[in-house]
C-alpha cells in the first residue's frame, strides 16, 4: 500500500494522471482549500500550492476550480515546500450546491468521495424536511449516502424519529450515535476502509467536528456548544478539510450550511421521492403539477391519505426550486460562455500578434 493509497488514490486517476507523468509532474489531493492558496497532500508530504496562470484564466467558474478531495498534477518548485497545481484530474463524484447569492452558480462542496454521511442532531433542531433536501443532493453526487443521527442522548422519542426518518430515506443506511458519549462510532470507522473518502455534511451544531475528533482521538478541530436559547451551533468549522484516520479512512470536513439550494437535483428528486414520481406517472396529463389539473393520481393519493400531506409539500418546493435553478442556469451559462469565447479569442489575437 502506497502513501498515494492511503489518500485514495486508485487505477482511475492514475489513468487520468499518466500524460501528465510523463511532463514530470506528481500527483496530490486538495486536502485544505483557501483563498488563493490550497494545502495539497502528496506522497513526499504536504506542499502550499497555487493555480497555474493558464489553468485561472481557461477556468468557467468557481465549478472548474479544483476544492478540497481533488485529485491534480503538481509541478514542484525545487528546494521548497511549494507547488504549481497544472491540471485538475477528472472527478468520480462530487457534492454540489447553489452558492450562496442571487447569480445562479455552481459551488462543489466536496470532491471524490466514496459515502457521503449526512449528520443530523436529533435534538429540538432536527427537522425532517431539511434531511429531504440533504437526500436529494447527495443522490446525484455519485457518493453513496448514509444518514447520520447523532445526539441520541438529547432525543426524548428515539424509535418515533427513527420512524419519520426511516419513512423518506427508502434504502439509504440510518445510523444513530451520541459523540459527545462516544457511542455508535464503530459505524463510520467499518464504513471507511483504507483509502476510503468519507465526507460529512450538515447544518451548523449537529456534531460534525466532534465526530472526527473522537474517531482521530484528539481535539484536532475546533468545536463549541450549541446556543442554549434556540439550540442552534456556532460555525466551529470555516473552511472544508481532509484529514486521514488513523484507521486509514479518510474524512472531509465542511462549514455547516445555513443555506442548502438545490444543484442538478433532477435525479436525486426522482430517488428520493420514488413513491410519488411512481403516483405521477399515472397521471392524466404527462406535465401534471400535481396541483389543480383533473385526475392527478398524486392529489388522489394525497386526499385517500396514502400520501402524507408533508413529503407532498416538499416535493413541490423542492421541484419549483430546480425549475426556478434550471432557468437560471441556461441563461447564465450561456453568457459565461459567451464571455469565454470572447476572452479566448482575443488572447488568439494578441499571440499571433506577437508573432
């Protein structure tokens, strides 16, 4: 087992790496992303990286720039702990969200990972609806999911919220574990073989820096108590990292979320609310909103009571929020494009210019 290995490294990026092998370039992993600089992890350690003047300027958008989980070719500056990240390695999964603003943008949270654990707290915060949310994202990032449900010690109905949980999450695994009494740990650790890439996602004050640090057995990342008034938690973590357990997993870290919009949902909406796209499909009309349209078998459905009224509402939200994103994407992506062709052409220009 080499150091690349146990970073996750396999035959797929080392297929996708080979050109670049021959330029005398080495392979590394984003393992802390900053502003302009990245903390990348390669087999001779970690260097301080920074993108390639070629690689800013072809970049679409934030959605093109490596983050953390990436695999890149590195050129190496001789005689220092730094580097020239050349190339971004073609990713095998990503979690993605609308970034936080008007501008319909990609932002990729979280890169080539194998399982991707939602950790919810099953305290007075714990809210259903945004654990549906959570579900619809992950079922599009090629990642597996698992549902976290941690502070089972502050949870006055275990088997009723294991229950509602159970109820939306079809065949995704449920684990339910107290980190703060280091219960339930074994779940993550057995997930998470050698070279294995977990990543955790989760609002603010759920338990997600606590988790790590019992299973590396050391306070590595900042934690603090949840507000007493409204139960909610502090932003203890502030930027995406990657760490390695020491029983060879590794882990990705991230920011909770106040805001979770929808990116590229289309498919994890069909996943996730399987029983009503199966209603839907015996509906009058092929474009049914499930609203006012005649024999709506999802509003049939809903008024015999073998649809409950919550998941139905969800659905709805949820979908006029991809419908509202889908629109806003084509437009921009159009002119971002546009603006591409432009920045290009003219670069053409000045180069031949120049000879």
């Amino acid at each position: 087992m080499t150091d690349l290995e146990y970073l996750g490294w396999n035959p797929f990026f080392a297929s996708n790496f080979a050109p670049y092998e021959r330029d005398g370039l080495i392979p590394g992993r984003i393992a802390i992303e900053q502003k302009t600089h990245f903390l990348v992890a390669t087999a001779g350690g970690e260097l301080r990286a920074s993108l390639a003047g070629k690689l800013r300027f072809e970049t679409r958008g934030e959605e093109d720039v490596p983050g953390v989980g990436d695999w890149v070719a590195l050129r190496p500056t001789p005689g220092e702990r730094t580097a020239t990240i050349i190339h971004v390695l073609p990713r095998k999964s990503k979690f993605s969200r609308k970034a936080v603003g008007r501008e319909s943008v990609e932002q990729t949270v979280a890169a080539n990972i194998d399982v991707i654990f939602l950790i919810n707290a099953i305290d007075r915060t714990f809210n259903l609806r945004r654990l549906e949310r959570y579900l619809v994202l992950a079922a599009g990032s090629g990642a597996r999911p698992a549902v976290v449900l941690n502070k089972s010690d502050l949870c006055a109905d275990l088997s009723g919220v294991l229950n509602d949980v159970r109820a939306v999450t079809a065949q995704v695994p449920v684990y339910v574990m107290s980190a703060a009494r280091g219960e339930g740990l074994d779940v993550i650790r057995t997930s998470l073989g050698i070279g294995v890439t977990g990543a955790f996602l989760g609002p603010s004050g759920v338990g997600k820096s606590t988790i790590i640090n019992r299973l590396l057995g050391l306070a590595k990342l900042k934690t603090s108590e949840v507000r007493d008034y409204d139960g909610k938690g502090r932003h203890t973590t502030s930027h995406r990292e990657m760490v390695v357990l020491p029983s060879g997993g590794i882990l990705i870290d991230t920011p909770g979320m106040r805001e979770l919009q929808l990116w590229e949902a289309d498919e994890g909406i069909q996943e996730v609310f399987e029983e009503i796209e199966s209603l839907a499909a015996a509906c009058r009309f092929r474009d049914c909103h499930h609203n006012q349209e005649p024999d709506c078998a999802v509003r049939k459905a809903l008024e015999e009571g073998t649809l409950d009224e919550g998941r139905y509402t969800s659905y709805l939200k949820l979908q006029r929020e991809i419908e509202r994103q889908s629109r806003k994407y084509d437009t921009r992506a159009q002119a971002l494009e546009k603006e591409r062709t432009k920045r290009l052409t003219s670069h053409h220009k000045r180069s031949y210019k120049k000879k």
